[in-house]
C-alpha cells in the first residue's frame, strides 16, 4: 500500500506540474488542475509537507518497514537532483519552477484556445 502511496504522490506531483496540458484537450480539466498546482506552490512556498507523505510512512510501518523523516520530495526526488539535504530556499526553488512551468502552459493554453 505504501508503493501505491508514492505511485499515486508521484502521479498527484506531474499532474499539478504539467496538467494543463490537459486543458488543451477538455477545458473541465481546468477545475481539476487550479487547484492541484496550488496546492503544490503553496507545499512548496510554505514549507509544509504532503498529507500524502505521513500516510506512506504510517504504511511503511505498519508493514514492519522502516520510515523516513522529511517529505516525499526530500526523500525520493530531491537526492536524485541534489546531493544534499532538502530545505526551505530549495523548496522556493522548486516552487517558483512549479508555478513558472504552469505560467507557460496556461500561456500555451490561452493562445491555443484563443486560435480555435
């Protein structure tokens, strides 16, 4: 249940960075996706942590699996960008992108359904 956990973490972070795209393809996705990439700006410029991530480790656990302290991004995508640990400036970092990413694609998105 907890490798679901992070399938599902993992799947929630790609869709709030690149599921505008969607938009393109049914406007509703728009409804879906707003609040997804705020949720993620906000984890990220905040500094908080995913409810997500206390749930796998509660999982790990219960399974008689070790957890771990940090976040998701901290524990699984962080050490393959950066050597070291997670921390707030980074965590900006990453937020800015995140929001940044989501500008051009709404941008792409306006155009494209301005066009039609």
């Amino acid at each position: 249940m907890a490798d679901l956990v992070v399938v599902a973490h993992l799947l929630f972070i790609i869709f709030a960075l690149l599921g505008g795209l969607l938009v393109m393809w049914r406007r509703l996705f728009v409804f879906l996706h707003i609040p997804a990439a705020v949720w993620v700006a906000l984890i990220s410029f905040k500094g908080w942590i995913c409810p997500l991530t206390p749930l796998e480790i509660r999982l790990r656990r219960a399974a008689g699996e070790q957890g771990y302290s940090g976040g998701f991004v901290e524990h699984y995508i962080i050490p393959v960008i950066y050597p070291e640990q997670l921390n707030f400036n980074v965590q900006i970092v990453l937020g800015i992108a995140a929001v940044a990413i989501n500008f051009v694609i709404y941008v792409l998105v306006y155009y494209q359904l301005k066009s039609r």
